[in-house]
C-alpha cells in the first residue's frame, strides 16, 4: 500500500468508527468492526482501484462484514452509551430543554438500532456521512430507488418509535423501490 493511500485510509478513520458505531450501537463492538475492516481492506488493498472512493470501498466492508456477524451470531446485542449531561448542554441553556435533548437524542439512539440492518446503513450513510442517495447506492451495491425506499421506510420507523408528529411529511420524500 502506498504512502498516500495509507493516509487516506488513516484520515478515514473518525468516519469509519461513526458508522460502525452507529450499526452496532457499542462502541467496543465498533471499534472491533473498524479493526476488522481495515485489515480486511489492507489484505485486499489490490482490489480496489485507485482514483475511486475509498470511503465508500471501506463502508462497504464495514458493512459486509456487520451482517456476517450478525448472520453468524459474533454480536454481542446493542449496547447504547450514557449520553454525558455536560457535553450535551449548550452555555445560556436551562436545564429542562437540555434533559428534553437528551432524552430526544437517546430515544433516536434506541431507535436507530432498532431499525432493520438494511434501512440502519442506508440511514446512516445519507443522514450521518451525508452521502448522495447514489453514493449510498454505489457504497451498498443496491439501486438509487432501493435506497429511497429504505430510507423513506427508516425515517418512518424512527418518527414512530420516538413519538415524532404526524408522520406524513416525513413519508413524502420517498416511495417504495
């Protein structure tokens, strides 16, 4: 592997371990998912080809390799961290507003791991890493109207198991693929 290679593998690794932990829920499972796919990616490194994304090549191998230990039983369950008051509290916030935060910020937490592994990464990708629907499309290997569909389904899901209002608005930005 060359040297630039390696150094955009190493800047990846924040990234990779938001989206590792957000499919596993666990930080320490996370941080064994990202170990796991950077030596899957750096045995592999001849597979893939340079002036492509290598985000999205290691996101796919995070992902593969999530639902293999999901599919073989490796994962221990969803194990949800205690969010810190101090650092979820902004200056000039009171108190209630900043525990309805919390509270809000945990039920998403809960619910995202509740979701489906297939609507989970496609929900990750487009609404934590900001991928484009075709980004997440090509990083999956799944069709851009796969990936509306998913996520449609996702944000619906979510809506529901955290009480949101209505959730009509939420279902207009996508149908069924």
């Amino acid at each position: 592997m060359d040297k630039r290679t390696k150094a955009e593998m190493i800047a990846l690794l924040p990234r990779l371990r938001r989206f590792a932990r957000g499919l596993t829920g666990s930080e320490e499972e996370a941080d064994d998912l990202v170990q796991a796919a950077c030596e899957r990616a750096i045995q592999r490194i001849g597979q893939w080809q340079p002036g492509t994304r290598l985000d999205s090549w290691m996101f796919r191998i995070m992902q593969n390799l999530w639902i293999d230990a999901i599919r073989m039983g490796k994962l221990r369950g969803s194990h949800l961290s205690v969010v810190d008051p101090e650092s979820q509290q902004a200056p000039g916030m009171d108190g209630e507003q900043a525990t309805m935060n919390r509270l809000t910020l945990e039920a998403v937490r809960r619910g995202v791991q509740r979701l489906p592994p297939d609507q989970r990464s496609v929900l990750l990708l487009v609404c934590v890493e900001g991928h484009s629907y075709k980004e997440t499309a090509e990083t999956l290997g799944i069709p851009v109207g796969t990936v509306m569909s998913r996520l449609s389904r996702a944000r619906l899901a979510l809506n529901r198991m955290v009480g949101g209002p209505d959730s009509g608005a939420v279902a207009a930005g996508g149908g069924e693929a």
